[in-house]
C-alpha cells in the first residue's frame, strides 16, 4: 500500500513537472453580421481534441464572455487551459453570436466561425492572428494572446466612483462603463476587465469588482494600464468619455487613501492645444478608487487556478 502511494505520488509530481497554466486572451476582427436590426452579440467557445476519447474528442474547455453589438470584439475575460509539454493539444476556436444568454447551450445560436491551431503554436508565438471560417468562406480573424499563468493569487478589490463625466447623450445622461487595459508594444492594448454600465449617471459609483493581479499586469506590476471610460449605447456605438493611464504599483498605494486621476478626452484634448488653453481644467474628470489585498478570497481563487 506504501509502494502503491509512493508511486502515485511521483506519477503526480512528474505529471506537475511537465505542464504549466496558460491564460488565452482572444480578440476578433471583421466577424459576419447576424443580426439585422443590430450587430452580432460574439463569444468565443474554445475546445481541446482528445485523441482518447473516440466519441466525443473535442470538448469544451472555457469560453469568453458575450460583447453585445460589435463586430471587432475584444474580450476581457481570458481562457485557462493547462498547457502539457510533451504533447500536442488541438484547439478549435468556435465564435457564435449570443442571442439569449441566459442558456448555456449554443446549439440554438448562430456560428460565426471557427479556427484551428496548435497550444504549442500560441504558447510559442506568444500572439497569434487566425483566419476564421464559416463553411470554407473567409468570416473576419481572431488574435490569441498566450501567457504563462501564475499560481500567485494575490487579488485585489476595486472600488471606483467618477465626479461630473461629460454627457454624451441628447435626451438623457451617460451611460457610463470602465474598461481595463494592458498597454503593450506598437500601440496595442490587451483587454483585462469590462465594469458593469451604470445607466443615466454622471456621477456613477460602480460596483466593487475583485482582479487577480496577474490577470491585470501580467507579473509587472510597473506595466502601464489603460483605463477608458466609455458611454454605453445600445447599437455598439459607445462613446469615449475619457482616459487615464495607472499601474497596479500606483493603485496599490490606495489601500490607505483614496487616489485620484484626471481622465481626459483626446479629441478635446486636441481641440484645447491648438487654442493654447489648459483644457484638462475645463475637461479632466476625477477617478478614485481603494485597492485592498483581498486575503478571504485565496482559497476562491486556488479553485480557479
């Protein structure tokens, strides 16, 4: 019985040796119009082939979250698949357009395409661009960003409120929503959280939310992050209000007192240089927000992990 666990237990800790955690971010570009009154509400379902299993090879191993009405989604919520080293994992990544989602079946929804590749490939090439394909026709691309994942579970918990963001619409007020992102390279962005919208608010107290800090930073706690506070309008349309750029080193500083950032529109922005005024007095918005190290949340997240 010893012997027996014993071997168990090296089985175990060789499996652990040769595999590792990887987070698969997705973004999609040019997807097929389903909806005729709208755009395509897109998820993106990724499944793993298993040469084993002569029924049923491919399953489900995670999916994104929905974007409601856009055709070039970027998805904030990430894949976790355990990456093996010695073998080679087929993926399928499958894009519908969600039109009830409160149903976890996406038999009734419509395909949007598909692609196929290799874990190896992405983990390799870190960021990788598909073809997607609907019935052998050419259905817009998507972009897998692949990254090592982290057993670290520090966590923190966002509080975040907004003072007199500007009104974007005619007969009512801002629908207002942040959106998080990694600042990388060549001027791209890596999507990491989406807040709620806050309807017909100018002065929005959004609900707190709770990040892993590798999935904000990526294990730089230096890296700039993009925040971008959007208006939100029901056509996909929405409007930027504003930006500001932080750190989680910088918002970590805010488990004792609030901090402040002034978010500023670009294009006003612009318009207020070329008239040589000091426009972030007349356009800037305050941001504050408390990060705290959420400890009772570990346990939570080592189920996710």
């Amino acid at each position: 019985r010893d012997l027996f666990s014993s071997r168990l237990r090296v089985v175990s800790m060789a499996t652990e040796s040769y595999s590792s955690q990887v987070d698969l971010y997705i973004s999609c570009k040019g997807l097929l119009d389903m909806d005729i009154t709208s755009k395509s509400d897109p998820l993106v379902s990724l499944l793993l082939h298993d040469r084993r299993d002569v029924v049923r090879p491919w399953n489900e191993v995670g999916r994104t979250e929905r974007v409601k009405n856009n055709l070039n989604p970027s998805f904030a919520t990430p894949i976790k698949v355990t990456y093996l080293f010695e073998e080679v994992q087929k993926l399928e990544f499958r894009v519908y357009d969600i039109d009830d989602y409160s149903t976890h079946c996406l038999s009734d929804d419509d395909f949007l395409g598909s692609a196929e590749t290799k874990l190896g490939l992405l983990v390799g090439n870190q960021t990788t661009t598909l073809p997607l394909k609907k019935e052998g026709k050419a259905a817009g691309t998507i972009t897998i960003v692949a990254e090592q994942g982290s057993k670290a579970n520090e966590i923190l918990t966002f509080y975040f409120y907004a003072k007199g963001l500007d009104n974007k619409d005619f007969l009512s007020k801002s629908d207002p929503y942040l959106e998080f992102a990694r600042v990388l390279p060549q001027e791209q962005y890596l999507t990491v959280h989406r807040t709620e919208v806050v309807k017909n608010n100018l002065n929005p107290t959004w609900k707190p939310f709770c990040l892993p800090v590798q999935q904000l930073c990526g294990g730089n706690e230096d890296q700039e992050l993009r925040v971008s506070c959007y208006d939100y309008d029901n056509d996909g349309s929405h409007d930027l209000i504003g930006i500001f750029t932080t750190s989680v080193t910088e918002m970590k500083r805010a488990q004792d007192v609030a901090l402040s950032w002034e978010c500023i529109s670009p294009k006003k922005a612009k318009k207020k240089k070329k008239k040589k005024k000091l426009y972030r007095f007349v356009f800037s918005l305050r941001f504050s927000a408390i990060a705290r190290l959420n400890d009772k949340q570990h346990s939570i997240f080592d189920k996710f992990w």
